[in-house]
C-alpha cells in the first residue's frame, strides 16, 4: 500500500482520463469525484474504477460526448435522458438542477434514464449537503445479487443515499442494497483479509465471510436478508417508473458492462423553507449527540452516525495522502501515460 497525495491522484486521474479522449474540463471534474471518494476511504468506487472507466469509454459503452437531454418537465419533476454519458457528470447535472429547482419550489426531483455508473452514489449526497440541502438519491443496476430465496442473480444491489446537512458534519448514509458491494469485497480481497461479517455465499450454498469465493458465485447476501431484497426491487421499480427508463431486467439485455444504460432518481429538499437552518441544525445535533453517547457494545470501541468516519478519514488521508493498492495504482499511472511524474512511497 501505498500514500498518494491528494492533489496528486487527482492529476493523475485526468491524465488518464484525457489520454482517454475526455476534454479538459470532464477529465477534471471526473477525475475530482474519484479522488475525493477514495480520499473519503472509499477506493472501491475511486481509484479504483478508473481503469474499467477507461475500458469502458474504449469499448464505446460510455458515450464521452453525451449530455442528458430534458424529456418532460412537470414543475417540481424533471426528466432526463443521460444519453449514455459519463455517470459522474449525468449525476452532477441531476444533483445541481434538482437543487435549482427545490430552490424554487422547495423540492426538487430529476429523474435520469439511460446513464452509466455514478461511481459513488454518496458524492452527490455530500455536494448537495454542503450546499445545505436534504438528498435522497438511487440508482438501480443490473441483476448482480439472487431475491431472497433465489439461487441466481435477478436483483440489483441498487446504491441508495440520504444526506441531511449540518454545520458540524453532514449526515450522510450511502448504502447498497447488499451487505457489502462488490466493490467493498475487491478491496477486502485485495488486503487478503475476511469480511467481518457473513457477506454471501459459495458455489455450495454455504454463507462465508471469505470475499473470492462470493465474487466468483455472484451470490452476495442482500442488507436485512428479506428486507434488503424487497428495498432493492422496489428501489428499481420506482427508478425505472419515474425516470420512464429501464429496470434491471431489461438493463440485463443491454450486456454492456455495470449499470449500463440504468435509471437514477435525485430529490432534494431545502430545509430552510421549512425549518430553518438553525433548526435543521438543532435536530441533527441532538440525534448524532445522542447516537455518539451510546452506551458501548462488548465489542465496540464507538458508536458513529451515518458519514462521520468518511469525514474522519478525510480529513486523515488529506492531510497524510491517500491510501492506495499499489497494483492498482500501477494500473491508472500506466493508463496516464507517465504524463505526470509521481511518487509512490509507501
């Protein structure tokens, strides 16, 4: 493993993405969103997909100069066309114009069909709450995960965020619909460690901590058991009605890589037509005050509300460079063409 600093990672990734045949601009602003996500800890969907990205942009299932297009516009509700763009900007433009809308109207939804892998769902839950808006936001996938009860893949792990701002530190859950992703089991593959609880199953059936073996069988355990697989089909029905786009089980027609052509959901609220500020603030104080002053499990050495240790490990890795596999640093400096010369000690 290795320490990259931030700005560093950050050049590299353009580098890559440009060499890609994205313009200055995009390069950029993709390549922010990765390094951030990877400085929040969050490498499986930062660092780590640049080189399916590019992959992807090679084998033309990322269309570089797409752009979402208005479909219908019902007021408070917009929808979208992402026209098979980089999921980053498409989910960008959603966030921003729901936020321009909400500031208008108090709420603000824009549905998004048709657009690539988001990356990491909770970037766009952390932009609008630093800009002090509520998020709710979705997406759904192809089928990477069995129904409860099932042996093969008919569900997607479905990526779900909340965010509620606060001067003190956002509120933010970023969740799959799985117990971990797919992306969370690489990196504990890549560390060579065991997941800390029961993430899937084997070839035979049997329920295993052991990370290889889930990612090859494909059988990884939906959140809550039941309850995560019922949240993640209607999470998909919902995406697919609003945005007019594509369900899981069509996407799975489409055989052009992760979350190809998928449908995405952003609603935002702003609390300060409501509440306030100041109150929104009060109450979100009171429940992370009342959440960290738990009494302690056996186990346990603390009790976090949803987005602290992201923010935590932030402000670490900003402060110290980004931890990084350097197999797969290799990787994305390769595809920057040694553009940029870097360090990489560990």
């Amino acid at each position: 493993m290795s320490r990259i600093p931030l700005a560093e990672m950050q050049k590299v990734i353009t580098s890559a993405f440009l060499n890609a045949g994205m313009n200055e601009q995009d390069a950029q602003t993709c390549a922010r969103i990765h390094t951030e996500s990877t400085c929040d800890g969050v490498n499986s969907h930062g660092v780590n997909r640049v080189a399916r990205f590019v992959d992807y942009v090679n084998k033309g299932w990322i269309n570089l100069e797409g752009k979402p297009s208005l479909v219908k516009s019902l007021s408070a509700i917009e929808v979208y066309d992402g026209n098979r763009g980089p999921g980053v900007l498409n989910a960008l433009f959603a966030t921003d114009r729901a936020m321009e809308i909400a500031e208008q109207q108090g709420v603000g939804i824009v549905a998004l069909r048709n657009t690539t892998h988001w990356m990491r769902g909770g970037a766009y839950g952390w932009r609008a709450a630093d800009r002090g808006y509520i998020a709710i936001s979705w997406t759904n996938t192809e089928s990477c995960m069995p129904a409860w009860g099932g042996k093969d893949t008919r569900v997607g792990n479905n990526p779900f965020v909340m965010a509620v701002p606060r001067a003190k530190g956002n509120i933010v859950l970023d969740m799959a619909m799985s117990q971990y992703s797919y992306g969370k089991l690489q990196v504990t593959r890549l560390k060579g460690k065991d997941m800390p609880f029961p993430a899937g199953f084997d070839s035979h059936g049997n329920l295993t901590v052991k990370p290889g073996p889930i990612e090859a069988s494909m059988r990884i355990l939906p959140m809550g058991y039941w309850k995560g697989s019922g949240f993640a089909i209607i999470l998909d029905v919902l995406a697919a009605v609003l945005s007019e786009g594509l369900a899981t089980n069509e996407i799975d027609k489409i055989q052009e890589g992760s979350c190809t052509g998928c449908s995405q959901i952003f609603i935002l609220i702003d609390p300060r037509k409501l509440g306030g500020e100041a109150f929104t603030n009060q109450v979100a104080d009171s429940v992370a005050d009342y959440v960290n002053s738990s009494e302690l499990a056996e186990d346990s050495r603390e009790v976090l509300y949803p987005g602290q240790s992201a923010l935590r490990t932030r402000n670490e890795q900003r402060e110290n460079g980004i931890v990084v596999d350097d197999t797969v640093w290799s990787e994305v400096l390769a595809l920057a063409a040694a553009k940029v010369g870097t360090s990489t000690d560990s």
